[in-house]
C-alpha cells in the first residue's frame, strides 16, 4: 500500500549536491543477478548500488548523513506518525538505459517481530524512468519521494531518453502509525 507521493521533498540544489557525491563515488558495484532468465525487458543488469547503512566505513560516512536527511524529512513531511522509527538500510541505485530492477519486496537487518518495514523511494534527478508498486506507475521525477509498505511488490524501470536515473530506497522500521 503506497502511503504517501511527496513531490518537492528537497531543494533541487540538494539533490544536485547528493548526485555529485554519488556520480563521483568509487562505491557502485552491480548487485547480485537478479534478473534471471524471464527477462522481458531485454536489461543487461540490475544497476549499480551504494548500499551505504548500516556500515562501518567512514569513507560513506558523508552519503549516509545525505539519506538520513532525506529520509528524516521524509517522514516529517508525511501526514502520518510513526513511532519508534529506526533506520535500517540505506541503498543508493544508479540505471542507466540498458539496466533495472526486478519485481521484488524490500528487508531489514534487525528487526523485532513486533516492527512493521516501510520503503521510501527518492528521486534525485529528472528521468523518464519510474516505479511500478503494486498496480500503480508512477513516474521519476527530481524531489518526488514515494513512501510504502516494503512488503508491496516493487520494481524500478530504467530511464528511456535520459542518461542516468538515480534513487535512494531507505528502510526503516517502526511500532506504531498513525494517520
């Protein structure tokens, strides 16, 4: 269930600024093949990854502070609380046109069985890509922060025209919600 779309979550200054730290990172790596066989797409990858948090490596340090606040604005902008929040992975992705993301469902680390997981996708950069959650299609776009259930089924589709589409997908865990 899509809880929130939040269009204009940041500044495009901000997001211009975690783009150029993330663009001149050395940290991408590919992410293990998820692609498999069925792959009607026609994708030669999954992308690269920053998986930055939790991490005890002082060099993603500064990307990791960058995710926190966006992730802390998210959840102060959002209509709804939530109580006992705690942050569980953070994961940069970077799709060219010739990668994407399989349908699949977001985990945490640590969590308690009495936790729920939530899932927020940022966008940091204009792009013809977008998200399918569940049923819906929702398109990129620079600022747009879209926040769910992370046992929703969910796949990232690359850009078309645009060279590079890059999000943020945080997770963290909570007790309570409210709306």
């Amino acid at each position: 269930m899509i809880y929130d779309i939040i269009d204009d979550l940041l500044p495009k200054e901000f997001n211009a600024i975690c783009e150029n730290k993330l663009m001149n990172s050395h940290r991408w790596h590919f992410p293990p093949n998820e692609i498999g066989d069925d792959n009607p797409h026609g994708w030669e990858n999954n992308g690269l990854v920053i998986r930055s948090y939790p991490s005890q490596d002082n060099n993603l340090f500064e990307i990791n502070v960058l995710g926190s606040v966006i992730l802390e604005t998210c959840i102060a902008k959002h209509a709804g609380t939530f109580s006992n929040i705690c942050l569980e992975r953070l994961v940069w992705n970077r799709y060219d046109r010739k990668s994407g993301c399989s349908f699949h469902q977001d985990s945490g680390s640590g969590i308690q069985s009495t936790d729920v997981l939530m899932s927020m996708i940022y966008n940091l950069n204009d792009n013809d890509g977008h998200n399918i959650i569940g049923e819906e299609k929702i398109p990129s776009k620079n600022g747009r922060c879209i926040l769910f259930q992370s046992t929703d089924w969910h796949n990232a589709m690359p850009p078309v025209e645009y060279p590079t589409r890059l999000t943020l997908n945080a997770v963290f865990s909570y007790s309570h919600y409210i709306k």
